[in-house]
C-alpha cells in the first residue's frame, strides 16, 4: 500500500491510500477469478486507475485443496497511474491453505492476510502439503493476519435459501467479496446487478449469493467497531474526461481487427482452432455476427489459417488467432500467403513455450518465430501490442497495413494483457478514417502479380470478377507474367521484390517517439508488447529519482521503425528488456550492431517494476 | 430461356489456359483435363465465377490448365482454403483436385471434415496408387507388397479404399470415374457440381511412369463390360458383355454377389436395383473388388443436405436482423462510467 496517510488512532478513521494491490487466491473452484474481475468492475466503477492479473492453472478443474488447483486474481488499483498489477500484494485474501502456500511467498512484508480458517482442516492442510498448521505456529508472525471463519458465517448466511452444502459453500467467495468491498468503499450494487442477470433463471442462487455479498459487507462493518478491520479511501484517479469501460486485451485486439475490417470495408472472417491463451478472440468474434463477421472453427490449426487464406483469395479480410504451438503448425501456410501476396492477420497470444510450455502463464518467446520463422526468405510484417488497451489500435493498424501492402501481418500479444484489464477511454469509432479496399477490375493489361509502382502491392483480384481469371499458388511466379517461373533470375527479383516492399512499409509508419524522457542521454529502457507497464513505472521511478534513463517502446517489431537505429545509438546504453531469453535483443543486435544490455526473464510471471528498477541503477552505476 | 442457349454455346475449349501443360506424356491426368473441360462447358460453368483449388501432386497442378481462377495450394490443405473460399462468397463454383497423396495421406483430416461439413464443393481425387512428383514411393492406396523405391522389399501398409473412407466420414455425394473413360466422367462430374454439399468422385488415373497398369485389370477396354459396373440411381445392376450378369443381395450373409441370369434359377427379379440414397448398400458397392466383383463406377450415392456455407450464412442473416451492427455501441456494451 503506497500513500499510507492516516493515523491509526481510531477504529473507524478511514485510511487513504494512493494505490493498493490485492491478490485473491484459491482453489479453482472458488470461483477466484469471478470474484477478482467482479471487484475490477467495482473499482473501475469508483474512478480508480486499475490493473489487473488472472493466474490460473492450466488444469480445469484440479483436485480440491492441491498447490497445484491453485487459482488466483491480482488487481492494482489507485488515485495514481498503476500500470500494472503490482509487484507484491499488499492484501492477500486466501481460501483455503494451499492457496496460502502458493501464494505467501510474493505477499509484501508486514502485509495482510485475511483467511478463511473454516478451511484450514487437517485434511486440507495435508492436501497442501503442510506439516503444521500455520495459523498455529510462528511463521505468519510478520503479517497482519485477519483471520474469520468464513467458511461458517456463508453457510449461516445463505441458510435460509435451502441450499445444498456444496451450493452454500460456492458462496463463500461473495462473502469474501462483500468484506472486501467494504475495505475499500467500492459499491455492492453493480454486483447484485450481475448476480440478478447471472442467474436469472436459478432466483435462489441468486438470493443467497447477494445475502453472502451482504453479510461479508455486514461483517466488515461489526469488526470495525472491534478495531480488528479497517477502511481505507482511495480518490479517484484523474483521468481524461470521456466514457470509460474495462477492457483485456483480448477484447481489445478482437474489436480492433474487426474496426479495421469495418474501415477496409471488408467481411471478416476468421479460421480459428481452440488453444489457451487465444480462444477468447474466437469466442468474442463469434459473438458478433451482425457486423458480417464469420468464425470457422476448423479442424485444426492448419486448416484454420488456410481457410483464412482463401477467405482472402476470395475477397474477404482472412484472420486467424492462435499461440505459438499453433503458430508453429500455421507456418506452412504463413509463407504461402506470403508468396500470393494475400492480405492476412495472424495473431499469437504468446504463452510460455517450448513446445506445450506453460500454456496459462505468459512469455514473450515467439519473436524470432514471428520474424524469422518459416522457410525460404520470407517476410512479413510484425506488430505487438503494450497493454490490454492498446489491441484495439494495433489491430486497425494491421488491417491497415495487411490490405495496403498485401501481406500477412503478425500480432503479438501475449497471456498477460490477454486475460488483465486496464480502463480504457472509449474512442469514437466515427473519429477513424476509413480506408475501403479497391478491388482490381481492368482487365487491360492485368496479370495477378501487377505492382503498385510505389507500395510494390501486388493487384487484389477476386474469384467473380469478369476478364479477371488467374492462378496463384505457392510455385514461384513470373515477375512480369504471374505465370509459373523456374526462372533463376527471376526467382532473385522476385525475392528482392517481396523484401523490398515490406521494408518499405517503415516508410509509411510513424517515428519511434521516447515514450518517457528525452531522446538520447545515459541510458534507454527498449521494450516490446506486456512489460510496458512495468518498464513505464520503473523509468518513472527512476526519473523521479533525478536517473537519466529514457523508455523506448516498440509496437513495430518488422519492420523496424526508419529511426530506430539513431534514436538507440543516441544514448550511451541500452537495456532491453523481454520475457524470453533475449530475442528483440538479438534482432536489434544484429539490424544495428549495437552493444545492447539484456534484462530478462523467463518464469512465467510478468516482470517487477522492481526488477527494471535495479537494472537500471546497475547499469547507470556501472556508466557513471 | 437465354440462358440455356448460352450454356450450348460453350466449349471445352473456353476452359483451356495458354500455358504449357507439364504432366508425362500419356498420363491420365491428361483425359481428366478433357473431361472436366467438357463437363464446365456441358453445364455451362462461368470462367469468372468458377474456382480450381488445389494441394501438391501431380493432380494438383490441374488448376494452372484451366482458365478459370485457380489456387495452387499447400499439401494436402487443399480443403481448408476450398472452405474459406465458399464461406466468402458461396457464390463461386469450387472444384477441388487432389490425389491419394495429398488427399488421403497428408491432408487425410481435412478431407473427413470437409465432407463432413458438407461444403458445397466438387471434390476429384485421381487415384493413382503411388506418389508421382515425389518419384514413385507407395501411397496410402498402393496394394500390399508393393516394391516401390520406399519400401524395396514390398509395401506393409494395409490400402485405404477412398470411397469407403468418404462415406465413413459423412459424405453425400460419393461417386467414381475412370479417366479414359471420357463418356461417363463428364456426366459423373456434371452431377457432382449439380449436387449441392461436398460431392466425392474418385478417379482411378493411370500413372504411366510409377504405377502404369495398375488398374488394368477392370479399365482395359476389352474386358471392361465384365469388370465394371456402371450404377444407375433406379435401374438393376447389370453388368456383363451379354448384360446377364448382376448383383444380387444374400440377406442371409448380408453380401453382395455376382449371379447370371439364367444360371441356378437367377432371374432379373433376384437383380438388386440401384437406390443412390441407401448409405448402407453405397458401403457394400464401394467396397466390392477385383477381380472377384466388377468395380463400381457412376454415383454410388447421393443424398443432399443443407451445405456448411448455407448454414453460416443463414445465422449471419439471423444475428444481423436481430440486431443493428453498430460499432460505438459494442465498445459502450456491459459497464461503462463517465469521468467529467
């Protein structure tokens, strides 16, 4: 808790706070992640600035009370720009003691704990694998531990309403919602609003959830008056003024493609196959079939790509959405787009890898993948999105590119910002400049590999049109004909060709700008994708502490921005940070020979602010 | 009735390409060609509206003959971008040419879920039972003990029968041609695209060079009445140079038979009448072999339902009546607050 301003002589003063990180954390079938983002949505309701951090196992439904069901939801939240979910939880709400074991380990020193003891049975504390009872020994001694039984009071709670055990105790996180609410003064309403539409047709679930709400709230109120809890205040973040909403970056990154296909005046459709983290794009797209849009759930990931393929053959804007095992099986098909010059949008939630890796934690491994990974010279280009917001730009950007260029573009997002929330001031769609596509018609002189003399786009001729009849495929085509070519020298200009016009494509994207500092000075931060946030607050930080060290954050990854080159040789050192084992680290290395700094890390977990903290005082220790 | 004055007016040579056609000299392929060609212009297909999609293989260098829009995709992907095709504008006439290879080996899965999709496409698999462009390995269709340059002491692998296979998978338009048999396949092929879902026509195709006479035990000409059989939807089973042999159902062991007219008691009442709607009996034709039974050829079976794209496009018709597109509202949906 950063900001802490009030005296603790009283019961019921309330304490402000700048910023607050809570971390709640149970079994899979607490319901943690339905109790986090209902309290997202609470909060973001109150005005704060907010971030948040869905930590779930890959398991569906592990077995109960194990380390490994272990589930959890972190939010940052305050009157301050957050930027990410926090580096250490200030609260640590836990359920049962597995949770705990997981979870204590990150919890701030001196930090709160408030746990269900109802849940901390011998059988339970066996399941997680503890030989004593912590809430009996010592080692919880520098916490402020809040214990109650909340295990009992729900089910005293919910009585009334008839429930079975099993139903009763599925209230338990409400409860826990309900004392937390009341923490922090967010309002109960908008949760006794989705609880009603939630369970719409079960009114006694319903009931007895809002009771459980009601009486966590309740109880919070009684303890007060007995000095064992306290409120805290938090003032509104003072934002731009406009209408606001939450938004994961999977949801930002679904309606950003479709803006862009609405712009280009094209039907979306999207091949898809189901993989963690990517399915929600499928799932959102899915569900908005009055905009034209058309989801085929494929047979699997090959079949998925290929079908946007000749979605875009056809005329249509082609999409596909996976992570990088399914990328990996799409890469076949990637460069026969590449070769047709079709225009194509492919986006990788990364999650972290080899092979199945850990397929609910997040990575930033798929680069090289993304920028190297297919046979023969192949480029296309590559774009990454910095935060759960930002897909919404980025995927209009890419539509943008993809049919102005003809070619595939990537995405990169990742599991972070695909699951964590953000606000997000809503932009007015009619504030965006549409850029319908102009299909090919004349027949004079036509043949399918006709170029833009100035984009070095190839001619988007569709299967309908008159005169227009031809064939493509993946055999090398005639440079002046389109035909079938096993020509050698044709096959070198028809190679330089397709790298020229993705290089040229630097041309007509903006500037890399400083996202905070000056350019040029003692050291940069570069990042890419998900660790904006943390790069974002450790710069400040660091300025603030009178550091000279700047954030540069790429969103275009291929090609690289035309002054990226002089912007990093302006500094005297350069650290990138990445969640890989130094891939955009690598690429800069080789395009720039430029002695680059690496910070990474590959665990799973997003960074710390405090990790780019120390790395830049390392690094600005060694230059002074 | 303009129209059907067009559609006479067409030619099989309207649907040639200027380009170099590049399979051996004397491959089946090259008949195929022909028939097809004939079959666009017997049923009046429009080059513009008309799309060739294909996989690797020597079949699958078909779409460069033919002046229509063509796609020369990845091996064995074929169907994935047939369907991507017909879901962007159902409109388009799609043919699908594959091989044994591509279409049962490496791009087997898509096959299955295309014909069970039921996307409205004309699918043409050349049987050549051997992999041509790759130099004559065996294929998932090669005869046992096959010596092919892969497998020198003869093929282990157990064949795949690709009609079986289809109608395994749901298809409901199976059927199967020769390729020099260029009187048949235009018609078989002008019912393929007539019917509307995914229609399977396996074409046994010579190939000169790796596999050359693989099928002459039922395509020569000579004997060809005895080994073949030409099913039609309604009309007994007949075959036979005197048209006396048939095939008779024995419930008893649930098989079919060769009898002859005139032998044993058989008359043309104990003769089984084609129903191209029976899946079961389109299983027991698809499955009888030489030399002990004549082949099948013709529509084996046919039994349309609504195709993939149809349905799609029937919700997409449903969701955009029930609700207006309207982009500002979908980012304003769920919970939004305003910062003065």
């Amino acid at each position: 808790m950063s900001g802490q301003t009030s005296q603790e002589t009283n019961c019921n003063e309330v304490t402000s706070l700048d910023s607050v990180v809570v971390r709640f954390a149970g079994d899979s079938g607490d319901g943690m992640q339905l109790t986090g983002s209902q309290f997202s949505v609470a909060t973001a309701l109150e005005g704060s600035d907010l971030s948040t951090f869905p930590d779930f196992p890959a398991e569906i439904r592990a077995p109960v009370g194990t380390t490994f069901g272990v589930s959890a939801f972190q939010i940052n939240f305050g009157s301050v720009e957050v930027s990410t979910a926090g580096d250490e939880p200030d609260v640590l709400v836990i359920m049962n003691p597995a949770a705990l074991k997981v979870n204590l380990a990150n919890l701030r020193n001196g930090g709160m704990i408030i746990l269900d003891e109802g849940a901390f049975s011998a059988k339970n504390l066996k399941k997680a694998g503890y030989e004593s009872n912590p809430l009996e020994d010592d080692s919880l001694s520098h916490y402020d531990v809040k214990r109650m039984d909340i295990t009992k009071m729900t089910v005293e709670a919910v009585k009334e309403y008839g429930l079975g055990k099993k139903d009763s105790l599925r209230c338990k996180n409400m409860w826990t919602l309900g004392l937390l609410l009341w923490m922090f003064g967010r309002k109960r309403q908008p949760i006794i609003d989705s609880l009603e539409q939630k369970f719409a047709k079960k009114p006694d679930i319903a009931q007895a959830n809002i009771a459980a709400l009601n009486a966590g709230h309740a109880f919070g109120e009684t303890a007060e008056m007995s000095c064992n809890l306290r409120r805290y205040h938090i003032d509104k973040y003072k934002e731009e003024p406009g209408t606001y909403r939450t938004v994961n970056g999977n949801q930002s990154l679904s309606w950003g493609i479709l803006a862009g296909s609405q712009l280009a005046d094209l039907q979306l459709i999207l091949g898809s196959y189901p993989i963690t983290p990517a399915s929600p794009l499928l799932h959102t797209l899915a569900g908005l079939k009055e905009f034209g849009v058309i989801t085929f759930q494929a047979e699997d990931e090959i079949a998925a790509i290929c079908g946007a393929i000749g979605a875009s053959f056809a005329g249509c804007l082609g999409m596909t959405t996976s992570s990088g095992p399914g990328i990996a099986l799409k890469t076949e098909a990637i460069g026969l787009a590449i070769s047709t010059e079709l225009p194509l949008i492919i986006v990788d939630i990364q999650r972290a890898g080899p092979s199945t890796g850990l397929p609910t934690k997040t990575e930033q491994s798929d680069l090289y993948q993304a920028v190297w990974g297919r046979n023969g010279d192949a480029p296309i280009v590559v774009l990454s999105v910095s935060n759960s917001t930002d897909g919404f730009e980025v995927g209009i950007e890419a539509v943008r590119i993809a049919t102005k260029y003809m070619t595939p573009v990537m995405i990169l997002s990742d599991g972070y910002i695909a699951n964590a929330s953000e606000p997000w001031k809503i932009p007015d769609f009619n504030d965006y400049e549409p850029f319908p596509v102009k299909f090919h018609t004349e027949t004079e002189g036509f043949q399918p590999f006709l170029r833009d003399p100035e984009t070095l786009a190839r001619v988007w001729a569709k299967p309908g049109t008159p005169g227009l009849m031809h064939r493509i495929g993946g055999i090398e085509k005639d440079y002046n004909s389109g035909h079938i070519s096993y020509d050698a020298d044709n096959h070198q200009k028809m190679t330089d060709v397709r790298k020229a016009k993705i290089d040229n494509i630097a041309n007509d994207m903006p500037l890399q700008d400083v996202s905070q500092g000056t350019e040029g000075g003692k050291l940069a931060v570069v990042g890419w994708g998900s660790t904006y946030g943390a790069i974002h607050q450790a710069v400040k930080r660091a300025r603030k502490d009178g550091l000279d060290v700047a954030h540069v954050h790429l969103r275009h990854i291929w090609p690289l921005p035309r002054n990226l080159n002089d912007l990093l040789k302006s500094y005297d050192k350069v650290i990138v940070a990445e969640m890989n084992s130094g891939q955009l680290n690598t690429l800069l290395r080789s395009q720039y020979l430029l002695d680059t700094h690496l910070l990474s890390k590959v665990s799973g977990q997003p960074f710390k602010i405090s990790e780019i903290t120390e790395a830049i005082a390392e690094n600005l220790g060694e230059s002074a | 009735m303009n129209k059907l004055s067009e559609i006479t007016k067409a030619s099989p040579k309207d649907f040639e390409t200027d380009q170099e056609v590049r399979w051996c000299p004397g491959c089946g392929d090259y008949a195929i060609l022909k028939g097809v060609q004939m079959a666009l212009a017997n049923t009046g297909s429009k080059p513009e509206n008309t799309v060739f999609v294909s996989g690797i293989g020597c079949s699958s260098r078909f779409p460069y003959y033919i002046s229509t829009y063509g796609f020369h995709t990845i091996h064995g992907r074929a169907p994935g971008f047939a369907t991507g095709i017909k879901l962007a504008n159902p409109d388009l006439e799609v043919w699908l040419v594959t091989g044994d290879g591509d279409g049962l080996s490496i791009g087997g899965n898509h096959m299955l879920h295309v014909l069970r999709r039921n996307v409205n496409i004309q699918i043409m698999l050349f049987n050549n039972e051997i992999y041509g462009l790759t130099k004559g390995q065996y294929s998932p269709t090669s005869q046992p003990g096959l010596k092919t340059p892969s497998t020198p002491m003869g093929s282990v692998d157990a064949p795949l029968s690709p009609c079986v296979f289809a109608l395994g998978a749901g298809a409901r338009f199976v059927a199967r041609g020769i390729d020099t048999s260029l009187k048949e396949l235009p018609q078989t092929l002008a019912r393929a695209k007539e019917h509307k879902g995914a229609s399977f026509v396996e074409i046994f195709q010579n190939c000169i060079v790796y596999n050359d006479g693989v099928f002459d035990e039922f395509t020569t000409k000579k004997t060809a009445k005895d080994t073949q059989i030409h099913v039609k939807h309604g009309e007994k089973m007949l075959f036979g140079k005197d048209v006396l042999k048939g095939l008779h159902f024995n419930a008893d062991k649930m098989v079919l038979e060769v009898v002859t007219i005139g032998e044993d008691g058989i008359t043309e009442d104990d003769i089984l009448v084609h129903d191209e709607t029976n899946r079961h009996m389109a299983f027991m034709l698809c499955e009888l072999e030489a030399p002990d039974f004549p082949v099948v050829c013709g529509i084996i079976y046919c039994n349309p339902a609504e195709s993939y794209e149809q349905l799609v496009h029937y919700q997409l018709e449903q969701a955009k009546q029930a609700k207006k597109a309207d982009f500002n509202a979908l980012l304003r949906s769920g919970r939004t607050w305003v910062v003065e």
